[in-house]
C-alpha cells in the first residue's frame, strides 16, 4: 500500500502500476545478465551467479536497482519530483563540471567518480535530472515552445549537459542529448526541424557507409510512406509503394549475382546500374506529386519533392566531395568517425568482428552459451558496449530481431502511458526518458551492425555496468511512481 | 488522414526498428560475407612460411642463402606475472623495453584481446634456444621460426636487394598476395624476381575449443596446405669478380660494369659506395642509416646515373664517321693544341699532328672528332645541320644510347641523346650549326650515359657491330629467360668498321710508355686489352675517370667500363681498375708485376674529391 494516499476512492497498488512495463523491465535486464554470463563464462569460468563474474555483479545491481525501485514506488512521494527538479537539475550540473576536475581518467574520458568501491558516472544520472528539468519547466502553464524565451531557456537545459559531457569526452552520451528533439516535437516544436536535420544525418551517413544507391532508396522509402500517409491512400502504398521499395532493396543483389554468371567483362550487363532504374523511378515519381500537389494546393507536396531532388543531389554531393575533392588525410578521419576504415587494431576492427559476430548467428543462432566468435574475445567491449553481438551470434536473427521488438515495446508502452498521463510534467518525463531509451537503442545496435558509427554507450539494461542500470531503472521507475500517483486519483 | 504527432513518432520508432532489423536480416541470413568470416574465426589458419629462393652466382656458388632466425610472439591476456630479470637476461634485453612494451599492452588491452602480437624480432638460433630451454616460466610468449636471407659473400649488395616487412601501402599495390606479416623483395633482384622467389604459403588449419585453446587439426591436417618454397635463380654475376670489383672501387664514387660480349650476360656490376651485405639482412635497423649516408648508396649508378661519357664517346663518332664515308682509316686532320673556330677553340693536349684514325683513337685526339662530326653533321647529302644531326642521332641509337636497354634488372634509366629538334627548342629553329654543337664530337655536351650504357659499347665493339641486352638473370632450369635476351642487336654501322676502331684500341693500351698510346697503364701481357679512355669533365670538381675495355682482342671473353667521379684523367683510376678486373677474370690473378698497381687501386680513397649531396 503507498503511504501518501489520503483520499478514500484510491485505486489500490496493484491497479495503479503499470504491469506491463514492470515485465518488460524483468525481461530485459534478464536477458542482459544471462548475455554477460554467455560473453564472459568461457574465458573466465564459474556459474551465473558467480559474484566474481560480471555477470553476478550485474545480479547484484539489479538487486541494488529493485531496492531502489520498491524506495520509488512505496517511499517516495512522487510530487517531490517536482518540487526537487531545479535542485536535483542544478546539483547534477555542478557534479558534471566537477568530474571534469576530479574524474578518473577511463580509457581517455574522464568522466567516473569514484565512490569507495564503486563508480559512477554522472552523466548517467544527468538523463534523469535533465528530464525531470525539462518536464518542470514545460508543464508551466504559460510556457509556450513557439515563444522565443521560453525556447532558449529549453535549449540551455538541454545543451549545458551535453556540452559538459563533451568535455568530458563523453561525445556518446552528449549523442543521446538529441533524442529530446523527439520529446520537443511532440510539445509542439515544428517538425520540419526533425525532418530536415534528420534527413541530411541520414542521406551524409548512408551515402559514406553505404552507396548512393541506398541513401536515395532510403529517400525514396520514405518518399512512398509520406504519400501513403498524405492521403491515407494505404492502399496505393502497401499494393505498388512496398513491393516497388523491396524489389529496389533487393537489385543491387540481384546485380550481383546476374553478374557473377556473366563470364564476360565487356558484357553490355556491367554498363548498367542499379541507380540508373531507381532514378529512373524516382524521375516518373516527382512529376506525380508536382501535379497532385497544383491540383490540390498542397504546400507540403511541394516540399517533399524539393527536399526529394535535393536529398539526391546532397548524395550525390557528399559522395562526390568525399571521394574526389577532399584529401586523404581528412578522407581518413572521417572514415574513422564513420567506422568504415579498415583498421584491424583499431575501430573498424571491432565493427568487423562484431559484424562477423553477429552474421554468424544466421537464423535460429548457435543456442546458448554456444557461440564461437563472441565468447572468445574477439570482440572487445564484449559485455558492455558490444553485447548485442552475443545475442546475435547466440539468439540468431529471431532472438535478436525479437530483443529489438521488446525495447520497441518498452517504448512504444511509455509514450502510450504518457499520451494517458493528465499530467504534463508526467507526459513530457515519460516522452524524456522514452527518447533516452530510443537513442540508445538506435546508437548502441546501430553500431553493432554497422549502421553507425562506433559510438560507446551502453544498450539500457543489457550492457554490464552497474551505474547505467541503476540510473535506467531510477529512470524508468520514476515515470511508473508518477503514473501511479495520476492512476490513484482518476 | 491526420496523424497527431503521437503517432507519428511512433511510426518513425517502427521505422528505425524496421530499419534495424531488416540490416539483421541482411548481415545474419542474406549475406554470406561474415559467415565465411566466421568460420576463419574459430578455426585458426597457421601460416606456413616458403622458404625463399636461393640465389645463385654464374659458377653456382650461393650469393643469397637462408639461415633461420625466431620471432618471440606474445600473447597478453596469456601472460602472467614473471621474472622480469631471468627473462631479460634470456634474451639480452633491457628491463625497460619489456617494462615499456608491458605498459603498451595493458594500455591498449581492450583492443587486442586475444590478439597475438611480435615481441621481439629475428632473434638468433642460439638466442632462442636460451629461452626456450625455460620458456615455460613464461606463459604467453611462444617462439615462431622465419627464415630470413643470409650472404656467404660481400658481393652485390645494391644488386641483390633487399627484403622486407611489407607494409600497408604495398599490400594495397598487391591486393590478395600479401598479408600483414609477410615479407617482400623490396629493391634489386629481390624486388625484380620476387614472383619466381617468394614461393607459396601453406598453412595448418587448427580448431578452438571453447577456451580459445587451439585443441585439435582440423579434418586431421586433411584440408592442410604445404608451403611451396620458391624457385631458385641464377644469375650472370661472377661473385669472385663481383667482390674483387666492389673492393677496387671501395672509397670511390662511381660504377664498375663488366659484360661477357658473347651473351650479354652481366658479370659484375659495381655501384660505389654500395650497400653492404651485412646491412642487407637487417634492412630495418640500418635503414634510416642508409638513407641518410650522403653519397645515396641506395642509388644505382651504374643504370640510374646519367653521366657525360667524355673520350669513350669518339669511338662512337669514328664509327658513325666510317660508315658515312666522311672518314677512312688513312684520312689525317691536324691538331694545333686543339680545334680553332673563330676565337674559339677546344682544347687537346700536345701530340703528334697531323695524325690518321688509328692514332686519333690511340692518342684521344679532340681536334681529329671535331672535323669528323662537322663532316657527319654538314655532310652535303642532308639537306642541312638539322637533317645531319638526326642521322647522327639515329646512328647513336642504334649503339643502344639514349634509351633504356630493357635489362632485367629494375630501375633501369636511359640517359639522354640529344636531337634536331632538341637544339631547334633549345637554340631556336635554324639558330644553331654543327660548331654549336661540336662538344658532342668528344663525348661532352647534352649526353648522358649510364655505365652500362658504356659497358654496352664495349661490349658492341668487342662483338664487332652488335650487341645481346645486357642482362643479370641466367638461364636456368628453374627459370626461363625472355627470348629478348637472345636477339642479336645490330647497329646501324656495318661490321667491317669496327676492326679499323678496334685497331686504334689496341694501340691505345699495347704502344707501350712513350709512344703517346693513352691507356699504356692497362697493358697486361698476353691479354691484348682494346681500350679507350675518357676524361669527362663534372662540374662539381675534378673530373671524371672513365675507361672502357675488352679483352682478348679476338673472341673477347670481358668487357668492361669504369667509371671514377672526379678521378681526373682516365689511365689515372678508371683504366687500371678495368684492366685489374680484366686481369683478374682471364686469368684468375694478378701479376706480381701489377701487384702494386693493384695496392694502390685497392687502397685509393678518393672520397675527398666528391661533394657531398
């Protein structure tokens, strides 16, 4: 029973928690004591529970994490969130500037401190107070995003941490700062900004790590969901949109093995391209929507067809001004940053055997503690940053692609709870923390698979580390505590 | 339909999640790539490396052999606490080095894994057997044996080449031969036979366990492969004759060539200073040594240095001369101390005058090729100087000057002949006469020559008219030489000339002090050495020796061409080094009577006189 209620028509606790989350939460930290186990038994022996092994650490943070969790749920009262967010805010910002000074140095970042025997970093802690700072300051009654002031002073809250967390080489974690654009734009923020920001992310990293091709097939992925969803034409979509889009994913393979039949090299065959039909496409494509977008007077078609021709000419360009125009030097740092250097001693060798990891798993995965690649440390970081490379090599493509599912539910169960919320403060920290959660999801299995660039930062609950699962699991908890007290009432 | 923005952002989430696991779909079920990967990964490919090819001199002695050396390999996470000191000691290492290395490997442990690193490089047999006698106390390290290149003789360190490591950027100039680790013939031989050399690697394919123990062979060794060892190659070079030469040019600047006229086969080919033997097989210690020595002993003089050919050049001229019908034998020109044009006039030293073709060769007359190439250059049946000078350029040539021969041997340079269309540039169309150009009548001038170039020459008039394209790999069992090799070579001067040229030659060296004979210092009795000398002027200093012979006068066995940086005239060093070499290949040794000769080439430094780059 919670110790705050007062009132005679209260829901019991039972009824107020969000059970749902709770599951998803034991499933998911379960599945990363048993992956940790499984990246670190072979080399160093023991069972599970050993507390030698990282992965009995792990059980003991999550013991430490439920006693903190039950604190939340049962002790604290939740409106104290509220009412401590600036100082909580304020406090974590002089502890971000202090580890600065005093924080031991970690693989070149100095952002631990230490506390006895253990360590922690506060950037972990920072995702909590920035998002409870955010939810303060935006569930003001008289706060508007559109207006000037009010969208500086949410800027700054956002920007200080991460800009300390640079400075701590932490570039990563600031990474993760950007996920609250998602929770801006839900409270009202335009979503051009998202759109446009995140496109040129998208086609500049697909165009480097991958071809043309696929950066402009992306664009034209996209292309199709946005005239499906125009005009609710679902039908137009899911009939000649995605089979269109899967038969364009699929020709640069069918290329290939066209042309691994052909013995000859002067063969007509290899003068065509892929691009060529999908420009060919996109060209009958973009007439269409000028002249639906004249007929019906609508603004957004045009934009989309512009954005559609720049989208490839930015490709194009980026391509062009990568591989002819800048130096190799400069080509060899951003290969770098990107990953996509061979370095066999340094980043891309991780990426390589983490991809080679992860593709060995196939379907159904070599089963349990059975994998080859992983358990043997040919992938660094194997229980932290990279641990999703075990779950791919051991759980195949159905265990991992069935992980990535239940963090879309854990997420998707978030945001549904806070479109429920009558609160704004409980809205806006559910869509915080949901952003959080999504930017380390997208980074951390991103650069698993070599999506993205070898960013460190930890898959919330299944990467080893007992500071990160303490503050995901204050984190979630808290959105739960503040559900519950809302449930209570209405 | 409108979307709020709640469900829009839950489509971009479904979107980034479609995203994720459609990449899952192509990396785990679609793309073979990283399966094949995998399977390398668990089973653990044992490099076998081939032994090198040997390579042999003409009389089948061994210039370059293997000896085995060890690679102490380390593996870190492996490694446990030990005694620093007895591992030192073991290994005659500095404490520091291992603390250092020790420190790298904790630094970076998170990246090398279980990654097996180099320790320590081409440690001795003997070396290694210390250690490994208590290499138990050592978990981690493990030895590798390699086989690396071993010189029975100091002959031929430019020529032979190098090995080594090969690095990144030439794996990427040979994608799918090289891998990290292997070595590579990087110049000389080494570099030029590299594919015949290097042979094949095997390997033994081994299985981890699940404690990344390498526990047993895969299939029994069935799928195993054996390193195929590389070819062994024989070269034209005389090792004797080769370490005699480099000795004879030992602290002098220059090059030293000897050819056998019969076959183009080269026996020696001396580029001094050289690189030493010793150097060689440890290429990596003394290469920033090498690099930084002045006098560029990396570089190749005897095929990459363009070098005036001076005096040796009228032989070339009286040839031309011959053949145009612009000279014979008894036609005499006068020499005044030189050739007077105008105010003009270039030089020559005092001798009998007037003087026939014969003594023009004997006396190095300069006076004699300047009328002879004002009469190849005016002759009336062209239509001009410029027609002139083009055929003159053809007949040079034809002797193989002013382009690459096509030797075997790599790096090869081709000198320079000038042309008609080189002065009308130069000069401006019509702004020149064959007395602007008259430097070219003794080998001065636009010309440049490398010594095997000269070598070549020799060869060609030892041969009478042609010449087989010089060459440093010999016929073999082991190895076919291009059929290039075989063709003979004429010049565009017919062969009854040459013995009117060679005549001349012969009295150059056999007339005996006193008798103006220019090359009387490299008579050898019973020899009949045919020589010409030249002086060819550098600006930087004194000027250079040169000397080119053959020997016996008929069916010449050698021919030679030294070439000496600023040793003065040519008998004073080029000729007797040529004639010792000369000597010492017909017959074995030297007389006692040249014994001193021989002292004071041997013992000459001349290393004063050259500037410094």
């Amino acid at each position: 029973m919670g110790l705050y209620d007062s009132r005679n028509n209260r829901r019991s606790f039972s009824q107020t928690i969000d059970w749902w989350l709770i599951a998803c939460y034991f499933i998911i930290t379960v599945i990363g004591i048993m992956n940790i186990y499984a990246s670190v038994h072979s080399v160093d022996g023991g069972n599970i529970f050993d507390p030698s092994l990282r992965s009995g650490k792990q059980i003991i943070w999550l013991g430490i994490s439920l006693v903190a969790a039950t604190l939340i749920l049962l002790a604290i009262p939740p409106r104290l969130y509220e009412g401590l967010s600036v100082p909580i805010y304020v406090l974590t910002i002089l502890l971000l500037i202090l580890v600065i000074f005093i924080g031991g140095d970690v693989k070149g970042s100095r952002s631990w401190i230490s506390l006895g025997p253990v360590k922690f970093q506060p950037a972990e802690i920072s995702k909590i107070a920035t998002s409870l700072m955010l939810a303060k300051l935006m569930s003001q009654t008289d706060y508007k995003i559109g207006k000037y002031k009010d969208f500086l002073i949410t800027a700054m809250i956002i920007l200080v941490p991460m800009l300390t967390i640079i400075l701590q080489k932490e570039t990563g974690s600031a990474l993760v700062y950007c996920g609250f654009i998602f929770m801006l734009y839900r409270e009202g923020l335009s979503g051009w900004y998202i759109v446009a920001a995140g496109l040129a992310i998208l086609i500049f990293i697909l165009t480097l790590t991958t071809s043309s091709y696929f950066a402009i097939f992306g664009l034209y992925f996209l292309l199709i969901i946005y005239l499906g969803l125009k005009d609710g034409r679902w039908i137009l979509l899911l009939s000649a949109g995605i089979p269109a889009a899967v038969l364009f994913g699929m020709l640069p393979w069918l290329f290939g093995i066209i042309g691994e039949k052909i013995d000859n090299p002067d063969s007509f065959f290899f003068l065509i391209k892929p691009i060529y039909f999908l420009l060919a496409m996109i060209a009958g494509v973009i007439p269409f929507i000028i002249q639906s977008a004249y007929r019906k007077r609508h603004f957004y078609s045009y934009i989309v067809a512009a954005g559609m021709v720049a989208g490839i000419l930015f490709s194009f360009s980026t391509d062009f001004i990568f591989n002819n125009i800048l130096q190799d030097h400069q080509r060899g740092r951003i290969e770098v940053l990107l990953g996509l250097k061979e370095d066999p001693s340094g980043v891309g060798y991780n990426v390589n055997q983490s991809m080679i990891a992860i593709g060995s798993g196939g379907a159904f995965g070599k089963g349990y503690l059975q994998g080859t690649q992983t358990t043997f440390g040919f992938v660094p970081e194997q229980s932290t940053d990279f641990i999703f490379c075990t779950i791919g090599e051991e759980w195949g493509f159905f265990g991992s692609a069935a992980v990535i599912l239940l963090y879309v539910f854990l997420i998707w169960r978030i945001i549904h709870d806070a479109e429920e919320s009558r609160e704004a403060f409980t809205r806006i920290y559910g869509y915080c923390i949901a952003s959080c959660i999504f930017m380390h999801l997208f980074i951390n299995i991103g650069m698993t698979i070599g999506l993205m660039p070898v960013i460190g930062i930890p898959l919330p609950f299944v990467s080893y580390g007992g500071s990160a699962l303490l503050s995901f699991s204050l984190m979630l908890f808290i959105f739960i505590a503040l559900r519950k007290n809302e449930k209570k009432y209405f | 339909m409108i979307l709020d923005r709640k469900t829009k952002l839950l489509f971009g989430l479904g979107a980034v999640a479609v995203t994720l696991i459609a990449r899952l779909f192509v990396i785990q079920i679609i793309d073979d790539k990283y399966k094949i990967d995998s399977s390398n990964n668990s089973m653990v490919y044992s490099t076998i490396y081939p032994t090198r090819g040997i390579i042999h001199d003409r009389n089948g002695n061994i210039l370059v052999g293997n000896k085995v050396v060890y690679d102490l390999l380390v593996t870190p996470k492996e490694v446990k606490a030990f005694d620093t000191l007895e591992f030192c000691t073991a290994l005659a290492i500095e404490p520091e080095f291992v603390k250092e290395k020790m420190d790298e490997y904790r630094r970076f442990r998170s990246r090398i894994g279980w990654q097996t690193l180099t320790f320590l490089k081409q440690l001795p047999p003997e070396r290694y057997m210390k250690f490994a006698e208590i290499s138990y106390k050592f978990p981690g390290f493990r030895g590798q044996a390699r086989s690396v290149r071993e010189y029975p003789y100091n002959a031929g360190g430019n020529l032979l080449g190098y090995v080594s490591e090969v690095d990144a950027d030439f794996i990427k100039k040979h994608p799918d031969e090289y891998r990290s680790g292997d070595y590579a013939g990087k110049t000389g031989i080494e570099a030029a036979m590299e594919k015949e050399l290097r042979g094949e690697k095997g390997y033994n394919i081994y299985l981890r366990n699940s404690s990344n123990r390498i526990e047993t062979r895969f299939r029994d060794g069935e799928m195993d492969k054996e390193a195929v060892p590389g070819n062994d190659i024989t070269t034209t070079i005389d090792a004797e004759l080769q370490h005699y030469g480099q000795m004879l040019m030992a602290n002098k600047v220059g090059s030293l060539v000897a050819i056998e006229p019969s076959t183009g086969e080269i026996l020696t080919m001396v580029s001094s200073p050289g690189i030493d033997v010793e150097m060689l097989a440890d290429i990596g210690t003394h290469y920033s040594e090498i690099s930084r020595n002045p006098y560029k002993p990396m570089f190749n003089r005897a095929v990459q240095a363009p070098y005036p050919p001076g005096s040796v050049f009228k032989l070339v001229n009286a040839l031309i001369g011959l053949q145009e019908g612009v000279v014979y034998p008894g036609t005499l020109h006068p020499c005044s101390k030189g050739y007077h044009f105008g105010k003009n006039k270039l030089g020559c030293h005092v001798h009998k005058s007037p003087l026939n073709l014969e003594e023009s060769i004997m006396m190095s007359c300069n006076a004699y090729y300047c009328y002879v190439l004002r009469d190849i250059l005016d002759n009336p049946k062209y239509g001009g100087v410029a027609e002139g000078m083009d055929a003159w350029h053809d007949y040079v040539q034809s002797f193989g000057f002013g382009q690459k021969l096509g030797s075997d041997f790599p790096s090869e340079l081709g000198g320079f002949v000038p042309d008609a269309k080189y002065y009308d540039k130069r000069y401006r169309k019509g702004g020149w006469k064959s007395l602007t150009v008259i430097s070219l009548s003794i080998g001065q001038g636009e010309l440049g020559c490398t010594p095997l170039h000269l070598a070549n020459l020799c060869a060609t008039i030892a041969n009478r008219g042609f010449y087989y394209i010089p060459h440093i790999i010999k016929d073999s069992d082991n190895y076919k030489i291009d059929n290039k090799y075989r063709e003979k070579h004429y010049t565009a001067v017919d062969t009854c000339h040459f013995p009117k040229v060679i005549n001349g030659m012969y009295r150059a060296v056999n007339s005996g002090y006193g008798s103006g004979g220019t090359a009387s210092v490299a008579e050898v009795k019973g020899l009949e050495i045919c020589g010409k000398t030249g002086t060819a002027q550098n600006p930087r200093g004194d000027d250079n020796s040169v000397f080119i012979c053959f020997a016996p006068r008929e069916n010449p066995q050698i021919a030679v061409a030294a070439y000496v940086e600023n040793g003065g005239f040519g008998a004073a060093w080029a000729a007797p080094i040529a004639s010792l070499l000369v000597e010492k290949y017909l017959n074995g040794e030297i007389s006692d009577k040249r014994k001193p000769l021989e002292d004071k080439m041997l013992n000459a430094d001349l290393m004063y006189k050259v500037k410094k780059n």
